[in-house]
C-alpha cells in the first residue's frame, strides 16, 4: 500500500472542525464521516464511530439501534420509575456502597463475546462516576477464565464487592466429550458424554450460588441469545444505569475534567522530551 491508495484503506471519523486527523485525511483523500459534536467516546457506541465497525464485521446497525431504543422507549412510557430495572440498578448499587460499604463494582460474563463489553463498562461507570470523591469501582472478569485468578479473592477476601454476573443457558451446547474416557481413570469418567456448553453451564451456576451462599451481593442477568437487538438493549441498559446513579451522586456524566488535565500535562511534556532531543 503507498500513499496513492491509502484512501482505498481508511475511513476517518472526526468531528466537523479544524483538526490534524481531518487535515491528514484531505491530504491523503481519506473518506471522512463527521462525528457528532460533543458526543464523548463512552456514550458514542450507537453513533457511527460504534456502528460502522459493527457493519464491518456483519452486523446490523438497525438492530443493535431498535434494542437501545426499545429500552428507551420504556423509559419514556412509564409514570413511575421504581419497575425500570437501569434505576433499580443505580438505587441497589448507591445504596449498597452508602449502607454495606460496597465500593467496587464486579461486572463478570460468562460470554466470551461480552469480553469487551465489560472493559466497555469500565470506562463508562469509572469515567462518569469518579468525581468529586464519589464514585465505585468498576472492575471487570470474564467466566470461567477468572475463577482461577480473582474468585478466591471474591469469596474470602474483602466485603467491599457487589457483583453483576451475566450468563446465557449453555447446556447441551458445542461437541460431546467422549474419547479417550473409556482408557483413563474413574476420576474423570464423569465428563463422559457432557457437551463442553454443559461444563460452561455448571461453572456459572457454581459460581453464582457460590457468591450468594457467601453473602456477597450479586445481581445475575440471564439473556437468551447474544443478538444485535439485545446487545444494544444491554448497552443502553448499562448506559442509562450510570446516568441515573450519577444523579445520586450529583455528579456530571458525561465529562472527565481530571483527564482532560492529564492531557494536556502530556502534550507539555512530549513537546520538551522532543524540544530538547532537536536542540541538544
């Protein structure tokens, strides 16, 4: 690939302003789509810079757009808001870190697709919430990979965590495990005949009852299927659960003014690293 055919390559998302990104893209006649102003990066999933990625890989935009929507719509239609489950997550969230101390929020799929939705939700529950003082935090597992590095610490470490566990039915899901059972020992004869979804299913159910057995609060969403459609009821979900809990804060969601700080303190300190290296 040279410069002649780099605009075959490339598509730049950036907002309708002088920008280097934009000034680079007319220069190499890059395909630009103008992002919405003031649209911050964690709340931009349903916007084009989350969408067209997601049309990439085979997704329908429309889809993944009609679930947010249907969970907007509810939003929008009831007179009273103790029945919408993103408020009942704010108010059980706030209300476990004000009364029982709850100062970290767990979020753990057992999906391996919801892998980067849950770094997803870190930003967006760090990112909105961390001001003032305020604020939990947010930290993110993936089932069953995490049983083994943060379940012992879950169980019997510190009583500071409230759970969100999401699991999908996964029983008699993928290949049976038959071969070599019927030449190694006992001790594993009885796998023989489950379908590797059938474990899966085991260890998330293992896993919750485990916490609640522990008394360690844990919320458990189950889903049906991972389509397009409930991706985005889940993200909007999500979305509108740390709106509601920055309200109880009285915190602003959608900046990050000590960020911005850190910004700008790097590009101060990249351009003396590069002033000093030309002028010796």
């Amino acid at each position: 690939m040279d410069a002649s055919s780099i605009q075959n390559h490339f598509v730049v998302i950036t907002e309708n302003k002088k920008s280097s990104l934009r000034q680079l893209a007319n220069h190499y006649k890059i395909p630009i789509i103008d992002h919405p102003p003031k649209l911050g990066g964690r709340f931009s999933v349903f916007s084009v810079v989350g969408l067209l990625p997601a049309m990439i890989v085979g997704l329908d935009p429309f889809e993944i757009r009609e679930g947010a929507t249907r969970i907007l719509d509810r939003l929008l239609s009831i007179d009273n808001i103790e029945n919408f489950s993103p408020a009942i997550g704010a108010g059980l969230s706030y209300l476990l870190e004000k009364e029982k101390g709850k100062t970290i929020s767990v979020m753990m799929p057992y999906i391996d697709e919801l892998n980067q939705f849950s770094f997803w939700y870190r930003q967006l529950w760090a990112e909105s919430l961390g001001k003032k003082g305020k604020g939990t935090t947010p930290v993110n597992a993936l089932g069953a990979v995490d049983q083994h590095s943060q379940l012992q610490l879950y169980l019997d470490g510190p009583k500071d965590k409230f759970y969100t566990v999401i699991v999908s039915s996964m029983e008699n899901k993928g290949a049976p495990l038959t071969e070599p059972f019927h030449k190694i020992e006992n001790s594993v004869k009885y796998l023989e005949g489950a379908a590797i979804g059938d474990l899966m299913e085991a260890e998330q159910r293992a896993t919750i009852d485990t916490l609640i057995k522990n008394k360690r609060p844990t919320r458990v969403i189950e889903i049906p299927d991972l389509t397009p459609d409930f991706m985005g009821m889940l993200m909007m979900h999500f979305m509108l659960e740390t709106i509601f809990m920055a309200g109880l804060y009285g915190v602003d969601p959608f900046d990050q003014p000590a960020v911005e700080e850190g910004k700008v303190l790097a590009r101060q300190y990249l351009a003396k690293t590069l002033k000093e290296r030309l002028h010796g």
